[in-house]
C-alpha cells in the first residue's frame, strides 16, 4: 500500500479531497464519494 496524499480534518470534521485523488477518482462538484470498511479495519474511498 502507498500513500497518495494527505488531508486535515478540520473542526467539523470535514476532509479535502486532495486533487491528485479527486482526478483518479474522476470526481466532479456535487459527486458523492462513498466510505467504506474492509473486513482488515481498513476505510476504502471510492466515488458513489
């Protein structure tokens, strides 16, 4: 596994998306990105 980028968790906890992600994402304004959790622990982002 490699790290692709970071973010910070602001106070309400919300998260940027950084663009490097965003773009293998394919991510748009107003996408929605979708958590998930592997049997591992592990969260999975993928676009909704």
């Amino acid at each position: 596994m490699r790290i692709l980028g970071t973010s910070k968790v602001s106070k309400s906890y919300k998260i940027a998306l950084i663009s490097d992600i965003a773009k293998k994402l394919e991510a748009k304004e107003g996408d929605i990105i979708v958590f998930y959790e592997n049997d591992a622990g592990d969260i999975i982002i993928k676009k909704g």
